[in-house]
C-alpha cells in the first residue's frame, strides 16, 4: 500500500514542477495578475493561477499509480456512484474557479454552484447521517442529513477560500488536513486504492505548488499565488472526505465514535476563523459577504508578526488541536472537546487582540 501512496506523491508533485512554470508563462504573456489593494497583503502584482495545476497533476498521477496496481483485475478500474459524483462536482468547482481567475465572479455566482456541486452528493446517497454523539445526537433523518450535507461543502469551500491570505498558508493547512485524512484512512484500511490515491496525489501537487508560492522570486517568474483554481478545488475535496468521514456506512467500515471528530480537528482552525469573522460582523452591523481584513492572518501581522511568522503560528495552532483532541478523546465525549476548542480558541484571539493593542 504504502509505496504506491509514495509513487502518486512523488509523480504528481514532478507534474506539479512541470505544469507550475508552464502556467507562470501563461500569466505573464495574458497578464494574469494579483493586484494589491487596501484588502489584501501583498505588495506587487503575482500570477495568481496556481491552482490550475492541482487537478491535472493529481489525476495524471492517481491514474499512472492505478494503471499498476494489482488489485484492479484486468486493469479496469471500477468507479462507484460516490466516486462519478466526486470527480463531477470537483470538475464544475475546478472550472468555476478558472473563470473566478480569469474574469472575476460575483460572491452569489461561486454560492450558487457551490451549492449545485454539494447537491450532486446527497443526490448519490452520500450524506452525514449520525453526528456519534455530539450534543447529544446519533443518527439524524435525510431531512437534517442532506442539507447539513451541503452546508458543510459549502462552509469548507469558503473557508479555505477566506484564510488563502498569505503565502503558504491555504496550502498549507490543506497539507496537514489531507496528511490527517491519508493517515485516518490507511489506519482503517478503507478507501484504497481510489480516494487514498487521490489525497496523496493531491498532497504531492501542493508540496510542487508550495515551493513556488513560498520560494518562487518575481523578478524571476518563479512566484505564485493559488487564486480561486486552487482554494475552491481544495476545499471542495476536503467538503467532501469530510462528508465522507462523517458518514455512517457500516457497508464500508465499521461505525466509529469518532468518525465527525476527525474532520472537525483537521478543519478547525479554517473554520473557526468563518465563523468567528461572521459573528463579529453580524456584531458590528457589518454586510457579512463583505471582504475584510479581520481574519486570523491578518490581526496576527497587526500584532507584530511577518508573514512566515504568521504562517509558522497558525500551522502549530492546526497541530495543536490536532494533538490536544487526540489526548482529549481518550477521557471526554466530543461534546466537550468542542467545548474546549472552542475555548481555546477564544483565548488564543483574546491574547492576538491584546498584543495588537500594545503593537498599536
């Protein structure tokens, strides 16, 4: 198992160094830029279609890994429904963000086939079904089940979206939360070869991607950003192995307590950082769809931090609820691990609020 997983990483993350120069050439010749505002970080103009090269790169190599792998007989790869579903929704995202890249989309067009793309799941019968416990609730009708089902796409969609802020940081939350889902899987030996495959092949074109985005020189054409290609692909992958995670099918792995507690460790500080930002405007009396500069990147270089400081605090703080659940989950229901993230959470913004006060 574990050399094929190696194999689709390190042919995709090759196709990534392939396709990343190819794609830098294309901006610079159809002026594809990222131009700095009053919103945003960065200073000078930069290539913002970085994204484009995930999904060829992870396809390109989850099919060469497939091609060889015994257990297909007759090498004929068979895909079920939830699979057809996946790679649809991912394709409509995946054009969604090019034309984002290209000619700029209104916030209700990106809602709306969001909101089609996290339909097409329910649609298949792939929907969360039992919250294991949290607050209290097990398994929960279709009519709770299926629109939970889109909420949640659309909720990681946008938060990864929202924290691609600063250099490395979407990617690099991305990284560790396919890292966690990888190892989740191959604990439970479920998922394999197709679903496994992908997410490492998806690793490997964000570590290509990383090198450029965080490494890569302007004078040099050798810096980009993801743009909307890359954040609304990933979150849309990672919507949908968190829907899969969640979800109750005894058909495929036994039900586990706690099956909503992993995605919800893994994409905690993303999300967190929606929600937070949302109450605070709906606080405030501010238009919640309106682009600030009050997320957690942000009001971390407000206090004092650069941007790789900034990178390195938020990355401990995913790993830090990553280690804290995992200790926590051997002693409290998952009621009470929210509870203390939550609070964590809180007092971590309490403390950056403090500090900006005395940087002021």
């Amino acid at each position: 198992m574990i050399i094929y997983i190696l194999a689709t990483f390190i042919v995709s993350a090759v196709c990534g160094f392939i396709f990343t120069p190819l794609i830098l050439d294309f901006c610079q010749r159809k002026n594809l830029y990222d131009i700095p505002n009053g919103r945003k970080v960065h200073k000078n103009a930069t290539p913002r279609m970085g994204g484009v090269s995930f999904f060829p790169s992870m396809l390109t190599a989850s099919l060469l890994v497939l091609l060889f792998y015994p257990g297909i007989e007759g090498r004929n790869l068979t895909l079920n429904i939830w699979t057809v579903s996946f790679l649809m929704g991912l394709i409509i995202i995946y054009a969604l963000g090019i034309i984002d890249d290209l000619v700029g989309l209104n916030a209700l067009t990106k809602f709306t086939v969001q909101i089609l793309g996290g339909c097409l799941f329910p649609l298949c019968g792939l929907y969360i079904n039992n919250l294991y416990g949290l607050f209290g609730i097990y398994e929960i009708s279709s009519f709770v089940g299926i629109p939970l089902t889109v909420f949640m796409i659309v909720f990681v969609s946008n938060a990864i979206n929202l924290i691609d802020g600063i250099d490395g940081l979407a990617g690099s939350i991305s990284l560790i939360t396919l890292t966690g889902f990888l190892v989740y899987f191959i604990h439970y030996r479920v998922f394999f070869p197709t679903y496994t495959i992908l997410v490492a092949g998806l690793i490997g074109a964000l570590v290509a991607f990383l090198y450029f985005n965080l490494f890569g020189k302007l004078e040099k054409n050798t810096k980009i950003f993801m743009g909307d290609s890359g954040s609304l692909s990933l979150g849309f992958f990672l919507g949908f192995l968190f829907i899969k995670c969640a979800s109750d099918n005894t058909a495929i792995w036994q039900t586990r307590q706690e099956a909503l507690l992993v995605p919800l460790t893994l994409l905690f500080v993303p999300m967190a950082d929606v929600v937070r930002v949302t109450i605070y405007r709906f606080i405030h009396h501010k238009p919640l769809f309106l682009a600030d500069k009050n997320h957690i990147h942000h009001k971390l270089m407000r206090a004092g931090l650069t941007q790789h400081q900034t990178l390195a605090c938020i990355l401990c703080l995913s790993v830090f609820f990553v280690i804290l659940n995992y200790l926590l989950y051997t002693v409290l229901s998952s009621t009470w691990i929210l509870v203390i993230d939550i609070l964590c959470y809180s007092l971590f913004n309490m403390g950056i609020n403090t500090q900006i006060q005395n940087h002021a």
